[in-house]
C-alpha cells in the first residue's frame, strides 16, 4: 500500500509500540501483560510497518528471519525449564536470584522471565512468519 | 529418576526446534532427527526399566503440589506404550530419509514429525485430563500439517475429512471436561478417582454417566471404533507412506489408551453400563473392519480397514474389564503398533517398486525382492495371528480372557475375525508377491536407499518376532500393567501422596 501518511505514522509508530511491547513485557511478571501479550503486540508494530512497505522491506528491516525466531524462542522455553531440572528440583520449577543494580536497588531475575522471554519471541516469530507469507502471496 | 519423567516429552521438543534451525541444511537435519529419535527411544526405555523396578513414578511439574499442577505419571501402561511409541519414532524417522523427498524435507517435515511424538509422549505422560487434551491438539496440529503436507488433492480431500472429524471429537472432548470441571472441580486424574465416589452420593449418576459417555464418543472418533470410524479409511491412505504408518501407529492408539485410561480409573461405577456398551461395541468394530478389507482393492486401504478391526479386539479387552483382558489389550495394542506400521512401511516400498497401491497393478514382487517378500509375512502373520509371532499371543490372550468372563460371542467372534485378517494378507501376498505381474507393466523402479528402505522393516519384524518368543516376558509385564489398573489406589497414592 502506497500511502504517504501511512509510512511517515508508522515510523513514529514502530518504534513507540516496540516500547510499549517491552513496557507489556516487564509489567507481565505481576500485573496484567506478560510475554504472550507483548509478543503480540511487537508483531502487530511489524505488521503495519510491512502494510505501509511491503514485507520485502519488512523482513530486511525486521533482520532476523521469524523461523529462527521461533526456533530460539522454544529453545530458551526449554533452557528455563531444564535449569530446574538440572538444580535438582521439578522442571519449570521457579529458580529466583536477585541483581543489585546501582540505582535501582535489588532486581529479581529468575527463570520464569526467560520462560516468558521465550514466549515474546516464539509469539513474535509465529506472527510475523504468518503475516509476512500471506502478504507475499498477495503479492 | 522422576525427576527425568519430562525427558521424553523435551527430547522430541528439542530434536524438533533444531530440525527447524537446521532446515536449510538437509544432511544435518537428517542427523539431527535420527539421533533425537534415538535419544527418545533410549529415554522411553530407561524409563520402562524405572517404572518396572521403582513403580509408578510422578512429576509435579514446577513444584505444584498434585491436584492444582501439572502432574506427570508414568505407570506400567503409560511406559509401556510410550516405549513401542518410541520404537515405530526411531524406525520410521530412518525410513523417512528415504520415502519423504527433499521437497517435504524443506517444509519442515522432521519438526512436525518431532512435535507430532512430542504429543504422543505428553499424552501417555500427563495425569490430568485437560492436559491431555492440550497433548491431544499438539498432536492433531502437527498431523493437520503432515497430513497435508505436499498437497495433492487425494491428499487435501483426506486431510479435510480427517481435521473435521478430529475437530468434532476435540470438541465433544472439551464439552465433557467442562462438565466434569463444573460437577467435581477438578481434572487431575487421580483427584478425580477420589472425588467423584464423592458426587454420586450426592446426585444422581445420569450426570456422570453423560460425561463418560460424551467421552467414549470423543475418544471413540479419535481411536475409530464402530461406528465412528469412517474418516480414517478416507484418509489414511493418502499421505506419504512414513507418514500413514506413523499416524497407524500412533494416533488410534492414543486413542485406545485414553479409553483405557479413563474407563479404568474414573468411570468404574456402573460397569454393566459403561463396560459392556464397549464389549458390544467391539463386536461391530472387529467385525466391520474386517469385512470392509476383504472389499479393498488398494494396499494401504486394506491396511486402513484391519486397523479398525483391531481395535476392536484392544477395546474388547477394556470391555472384559479384568485384569487378563486389560493385560490382552495392552498387549495386543504394542504388538499391533509395530506389526501394522511394518506393513504401512512395505506398503510404501511396494509403492515405490511398482508406482501404485492397486492390487490389480502389482504382482511378481515374490521373484524380484524375495528379502521384501519375506519381510512382509513376519508383520502379515503376526497380524493374523499365527503362532509363534506376537498376534498369536496377543490374541490367544484376548480370547482366553474372553472366555474366563463368560463372554463367548465376543470370544468367538475374535476367532472368527482372525481367519478373516489371514485371508486378506493372503490376499495382499498374493496379489502383491506370488502373481506373475501383468506384461505390459513396466518394470519395477530402482530402489536406491535400499538399506533405508529395508532395515526398519527387519527392524520391527525382529521385534515382531522377539515379542512372540519373549511372549512371556512381555506378557507378564502386561499383566502387571493389568492388575495395576484394575487397583488404581496405587496410582492415587503415587500423585496425591504429598511428594514435592
């Protein structure tokens, strides 16, 4: 789709949605949002951006091919899993460790934000490879 | 070792994921499926060994205690299937390397070939309703795809067929879980056996009996039992050899074991009811499916039809409802798993040889592949039950049971179906092996990957015959399953007894 609005909204667009998407992402741990929402949220920012290009531009843009994306998303799904596994305890069991981060104060990281990491980009990958093909066979 | 129990689930998983990052590069790809493949057998086997040594192990995934986690349960009968399901994986992924094409290759036919075991194993493995359900659509999914995968239209008009059917069941499936949820409150099979003497105190059994019932159609269309059975002689015969073979391995028999889980530990109230509405569904599957094969003309249809007949004699045995029939149906069903799979794998190389499925097209196979030809009798006899291969055991074992219960019509119509399967693989041997081939047929094809082709075929005739001479080891592994059916308090203990 050749339209001049379109393209100047969706540079400003992307990558004010990438952002909220990494907003949705972070604030899932406790509240509404989470991996999946953002993922989605992510691919739909990538979407428009190949309505308003085409998904030639979008995929050169997008860098990453969505099958890798996939794959690396599962295989950080099954990493998270298996550190339990490893440590002794049940799979996907929550392993928890808090960062100091100067400024921040103590962060807590632990294997349920990879889980969800790998949701975001399985999520992303799936969408994108869906809507990238069916564009191209439009075309 | 429990700990290990999700191994069989994450190795197709991982083996899938990097035949996916792999998929532009074949001869690795290749590789990478075979050695998963490998990896799950050896883990499927491992864990038969634990199971058989330790008892029924369980995993509450992610630390939740039982009836709010996810819990994974492997008894007798999950590992034992799970360890034949892992040997048709492994066989057929080397045969794949030969019958699938680069072209199928490409569309990631080793990752769905992968996520569809990966469903298999989740299955056998989960102890709660509503995750086998979850398993059940991973595995549909990834069969969706295979099934169509190439997209001839024989194909997409059995793929059509098969999905609507397959939705219909999951549909049924999912309307008899959100009962059971709304009458007892919980899904996790082992709470489920305790509760549920709990509600038919409190209200009449008609609710209960409707779920049981809403759940023997969805696993009846799953498993194709009289008379819900017609999808998959539409549909099987259409995809790729390896993979009808895998789906005749693999998919029904989920099937059958959902049927026998689920009629074993959750609905033993009122036997005269449930159980024997199976029995006298059983009659009809064997005999119906054995009648529509004598009428094929085609190989894989023939095959297609005996599959029906013979889980008629597998849920004959959950109809029996004793201990010797279960351990008749758990055995029946691997030895059904493998010798019905090898013949799908002759079925494809005879395809190959001679560029068709029709009877009437083949012949002569007897003088050019006289190995083939005795390859396929291993697997046809067995299937028709003649001593000393695993058929013969397995029915004998059926049909004993049958006649301890004092149920002789099922008991003779057993028989009588056996006679029937030993005509039409006389039939399939003789058109296929022993006629001359018609004289201006061209001549058979070259068969280039000729070990590819053959040793999974030798492969899991061995086997075949292994489980008729080692009958009695695996019999009475079997009959253990059976009997820990038949007491599912251990099973109880084992998921709720507060491990962590």
């Amino acid at each position: 789709m050749r339209s001049f609005f379109l393209r100047t909204a969706v540079r400003v667009l992307l990558p004010m949605l990438l952002l909220f998407s990494i907003y949705l992402f972070l604030r899932g741990h406790n509240e509404p949002g989470g991996g999946f929402v953002a993922g989605l949220t992510a691919a739909a920012a990538w979407s428009l951006y190949a309505i308003a290009f085409d998904s030639r531009h979008a995929r050169a843009a997008f860098r990453v091919e969505p099958r890798r994306l996939i794959a690396t998303g599962l295989l950080v799904i099954l990493a998270s899993g298996l550190i339990s596994t490893f440590s002794g305890r049940s799979y996907l069991s929550g392993i928890w460790f808090s960062l100091p981060v100067p400024g921040l104060g103590d962060i807590d990281l632990g294997t349920p934000v990879l889980f969800d990491l790998g949701v975001f980009m399985t999520v992303i990958g799936v969408t994108l490879g869906i809507v990238f093909s069916l564009e191209e066979v439009e075309e | 070792m429990s700990r290990w129990l999700v191994a069989p689930i994450l190795i197709p998983m991982l083996t899938g994921v990097l035949c996916l990052l792999a998929v532009r590069r074949p001869r690795l790809n290749r590789w990478i499926s075979v050695t998963g493949a490998a990896l799950e057998l050896a883990a499927a086997v491992a864990l038969l060994a634990a199971v058989r040594s330790q008892g029924t192990l369980v995993l509450q995934v992610g630390g939740w205690p039982a009836p709010f986690g996810i819990t994974l349960v492997a008894d007798l009968l999950s590992a034992f299937l799970l360890a034949a399901a892992c040997l048709l994986a492994f066989t057929l992924s080397i045969y794949s390397l030969a019958s699938i094409g680069a072209q199928l290759e490409s569309f990631a036919y080793h990752t769905l070939y992968h996520f569809l075991i990966m469903g298999v194993s989740g299955a056998f493995l989960t102890g709660d309703l509503f995750n086998l359900y979850v398993w059940f659509e991973v595995m549909l999914m990834a069969s969706f795809v295979l099934m169509a995968l190439g997209g001839e239209r024989g194909q997409m008009e059995g793929a059509i067929k098969y999905v609507t059917l397959n939705l219909l069941a999951s549909a049924f499936f999912l309307a008899a879980l959100g009962i059971l949820y709304g009458l007892v409150g919980t899904l996790n099979l082992a709470d489920l056996a305790v509760k549920i003497g709990g509600v038919t105190e409190r209200q009449p059994q008609g609710m209960l009996m409707a779920v049981a019932l809403l759940l023997l159609v969805a696993f009846g269309i799953k498993s194709a039992v009289f008379p819900l059975f017609f999808w998959l002689p539409a549909s099987y015969h259409t995809p790729p050899a390896a993979v009808s073979a895998l789906f005749s391995g693999l998919l029904t028999k989920v099937g059958v074991y959902s049927l026998i889980r689920v009629f074993t530990i959750l609905f033993v109230q009122n036997p005269d009811l449930t159980h024997n509405l199976i029995l006298w569904i059983s009659i009809p599957t064997m005999v119906t499916g054995v009648l529509g094969a004598v009428a094929q003309n085609q190989f894989r249809r023939v095959l297609s039809f005996h599959i029906i007949s013979q889980i008629g004699y597998m849920i004959l045995g959950l109809g029996l409802f004793t201990p010797l029939g279960l351990a008749g149906a758990i055995y029946f069903t691997a030895h059904n798993m493998i010798a019905k799979t090898n013949l799908f794998l002759v079925s494809g190389v005879v395809e190959r040889l001679q560029g068709s499925q029709w009877l009437s097209r083949l012949g002569g196979l007897y003088v050019t592949q006289p190995l083939l030809a005795g390859l396929f009798l291993v697997p046809a006899l067995s299937l028709a039950g003649l001593p000393p291969l695993s058929g013969f055991f397995a029915k004998l074992s059926l049909i004993q049971a049958s006649f301890d219960a004092r149920q002789y019509l099922a008991g003779g119509v057993a028989v009588a179906v056996s006679l029937f399967t030993l005509l039409s693989m006389m039939k399939l041997w003789n058109e296929a092996f022993w006629k001359p081939r018609a004289e201006d047929a061209p001549a058979d094809a070259e068969l280039p990957d000729r070990a590819r082709w053959l040793v999974p075929i030798a492969l899991l005739s061995l086997v075949t015959l292994a489980m008729g001479l080692g009958a009695n080891w695996f019999y009475s592994l079997a009959l253990d399953a059976g009997h820990q059916l038949m007491n599912p308090n251990n099973y109880i203990l084992a998921v709720m007894g507060g491990q962590p």
